[in-house]
C-alpha cells in the first residue's frame, strides 16, 4: 500500500470539519468529504516539502502559488466543515 507522507504540522482544517451543514449530510456524503480534506492536508504538506527542497526559483515559486491555493481551498472547507464528535 503507497502511503504519503506523515503529516505532523498539518493545518488542523479536518478537526473542524463540517460544521453546521454536516448535520444535514448523510454519512454517505460525510465520509468522502473527510477523505478530500483529509488529501488536502497530504497535499499542502508535500508541496511544502518540494518549496523547501528546490533549488530552481522559477519552480519553487510553482509549487509556492500551488500552496496558496491549496491554503484558499482549505480554509473554504474549514468553514463549511466540522469533526464527527460535533456531528454525532
């Protein structure tokens, strides 16, 4: 099974996740909006990583746009999102 990378400073959106307007959502549609802030999260920090470690400016400043708008994303979904403890 490939797996990403650990993830220990991953912003803590999925904590928050589905607020309010989960309460009205199925646990069909819970779930796979978990796995998509869940992929985020992976995501963010594997781009993170290639910021760090590229030397080429022009590239680094690729994966640096491709952050924010995975950062624009997140905190989309952190507003309309909340844990399943808040939910239940």
């Amino acid at each position: 099974m490939v797996t990403g990378p650990q993830v220990d400073d991953a912003p803590s959106h999925d904590a928050q996740s589905l607020k309010p307007f989960a309460r009205s959502l199925s646990h069909e549609l819970r779930t796979p909006v978990h796995g998509v802030i869940g992929m985020l999260d992976v995501m963010h920090a594997t781009v993170q990583e290639a910021i760090e470690s590229q030397q080429n400016y022009k590239i680094r400043n690729v994966f640096q746009v491709l952050k924010e708008n995975i950062e624009v994303v997140q905190g989309s979904t952190s507003t309309t999102t909340s844990s399943d403890s808040e939910i239940n």
